[in-house]
C-alpha cells in the first residue's frame, strides 16, 4: 500500500534527514517508525503526505506516485494524526470531526451522520460530546476526537505522529489498547511515528529501527527486533530489557503446550486463551505461584503452559525466520 524507493532527504544547510530509505508497509498492516530523535521519522511521514518534498527517490501510495497527485486533493485522502491533535477551538466536536467530509463536498447530514458514528467507534457518547468544544475535553478524550477525525472520510491510509504521547502513561495505555482495537475492526494501513520502543513493539505489526541521518537500521516483526538485532545500534537502542520485552510480544504457541495426562485442575494457576501473550501467561503464574497454567482456545482446552514452555517459545521466536 505504501512504497519508498531510495527516498531521501537534505535541507539546504546541509542537514541529511533521510538517507535512500527503501520501506514497504503493506495493505491493512500498522508498521511503526521508532528510533532517536532526529533519525527522520516526522519527515518520512510528511513526505508521504507531501507536506514535505523529498530530496531524491519515489514515494507510491497503492501504486500511485504521490508527486504526481494535487497535495491538498492527497491530504485529504490520507488520515493525519498528530501529538497536538489540532482541533479547531472555535468548532464544536462534531464539526470538527466532520471537518474533512465537508472539504470533499459531503451534505451536512450525511458529514454529521459519520461524525457521530465515529465518536461513538472512539469511545466518545455522541450525546455527551458532540457539542463539546475542545477546550471542556481531557488530553485523552482530544486524542480521540483526533483519531475520530483521521477516520471521517474512511482513508485507506492513516498517518500517526507521536499521536499518544502528550498524555500520562495510564491514559496512554488505553488509547493504545483502543486504537489496536480499532485496528483490528477496521484494517487500515497505518505508518506511526514513535519514539518510545515500548510503544513501537506494542503497536507494529512490524517495527522499522531508524538510525541518525535516516539509515534502516531494521524492519522486522516486533519479536525478531527484539530477540534479534540486526546490529549493535539496534541492540543499544532497544536496550537491555529487550528479553523482557519480547515476552508482550510474542503469543502463546498452541503446538508447544504440553498435556493435561496426570495433572489436576487444582494444580493450575487459571487459565489463558491462546491469543494471550508471554507475558499475561508469565504475571498469572507469578501471582497464584503456582507452576502451570491451561490454555483454551474458546470452549475447547488446548493444553499446559509451563515454565519451559515459555522459555522453549521464546527461543523460537528468536530463531524463526526474518520477516520478508
């Protein structure tokens, strides 16, 4: 969905911002843009929005060179979310939601209509905060009437900068988890810009680590960023508790699971669905202290989790095959 092919960036003082950066994000797949500040995260995504011209290289959208189209007309077919959100203060929130169906020539009932529909996606009663103006609103619930906004117009594609990282850590946390939710409803492409590696892994369903001057440092599923850097800059930069780390990314393997054959049901901590993670499998063990946990996959009981097992699955994780 979105191509760059040897894009690059120099300003005229000479700054190298990106370097002949090749990245493919495929359709219907969040891939997040993390590394240090000043490695040229914002400036891909303003390229691929055109609010900046690159340098040298392509940038292609579904096929389509995006030099070659009018830059208010591709703006307006992109999602754009950013830290500050941007809301306009003299504009209620639904209007401000409403704000790029109405650039595209949508009726107002029909602008509004969606408005509504989408604050109510975001988590947002529309009888409460339809007629709210940004001011009367949280850091949060902004982001949110932020992200409502990206999604008016139903883009193929949305574009996040920073877009979670003016709140505190707890909100932080569940905007993540409700736009992960979304995600997975919706299916758009999205290319995020964080600085947080935490945030990165989380988000990504693939994770590009950029270094100084925009060099690809490595694109890669989360896991195999983690428990595989590619070099020692990447090592550095996703630091020493990547072990940790990779244990929130990494779901429990249904084929690695041993049988129930000889254990009681009182002997288990609980148990998890299978799509849980490392990391929940880890904390319920360590909270009923208890040495195995069963795993379900709806009604149907799939096995047990053990100590080794989660050992035994992060060794594979690490020794799969690079993502393509």
């Amino acid at each position: 969905m979105i191509r760059l092919e040897g894009v690059a960036k120099t300003y005229e003082d000479g700054t190298v911002a990106v370097t002949g950066l090749d990245l493919d994000v495929p359709a219907n797949t969040l891939v997040t843009l993390v590394g240090p500040s000043g490695c040229g995260k914002s400036t891909i995504l303003k390229m691929v929005n055109r609010l900046i011209e690159p340098t040298a290289g392509r940038i292609y959208l579904d096929g389509t060179d995006v030099t070659d189209a009018d830059p208010v007309q591709l703006r307006r077919g992109i999602g754009y979310v950013i830290q500050q959100v941007g809301l306009f203060p003299h504009q209620d929130i639904a209007t401000n939601v409403a704000t790029v169906p109405s650039l595209l020539g949508w009726d107002k009932k029909k602008a509004r209509a969606r408005a509504l529909e989408l604050l109510d996606l975001v988590g947002l009663d529309p009888a409460q905060f339809a007629k709210r103006y940004p001011h009367q609103l949280s850091g949060g619930q902004r982001q949110r009437v932020g992200v409502a906004r990206a999604l008016a117009a139903d883009p193929p594609v949305l574009l996040m900068d920073e877009p979670f990282g003016a709140v505190d850590p707890i909100v932080r946390a569940r905007l993540q988890d409700e736009f992960l939710r979304l995600q997975r409803e919706l299916g758009k492409t999205v290319l995020m810009v964080t600085h947080d590696i935490d945030e990165a892994v989380k988000m990504g369903d693939r994770v590009a680590v950029l270094a100084g001057g925009g060099r690809l440092a490595q694109y890669d599923a989360p896991a195999a960023v983690l428990g595989a850097p590619a070099d020692d800059f990447v090592a550095e930069f996703v630091g020493g508790r990547r072990g940790v780390r990779r244990l929130s990314v990494t779901r429990i393997d249904p084929a690695r699971l041993e049988s129930m054959d000889g254990i009681a049901a009182a002997d288990l901590a609980g148990t998890l669905d299978v799509g849980s993670t490392l990391e929940d499998a880890l904390a319920l063990l360590l909270r009923e202290d208890k040495a195995m946990i069963g795993v379900t996959d709806g009604p149907r009981f799939l096995g047990v989790l053990t100590p080794n097992g989660i050992h035994a699955m992060l060794r594979a994780d690490v020794n799969a095959p690079p993502a393509d």
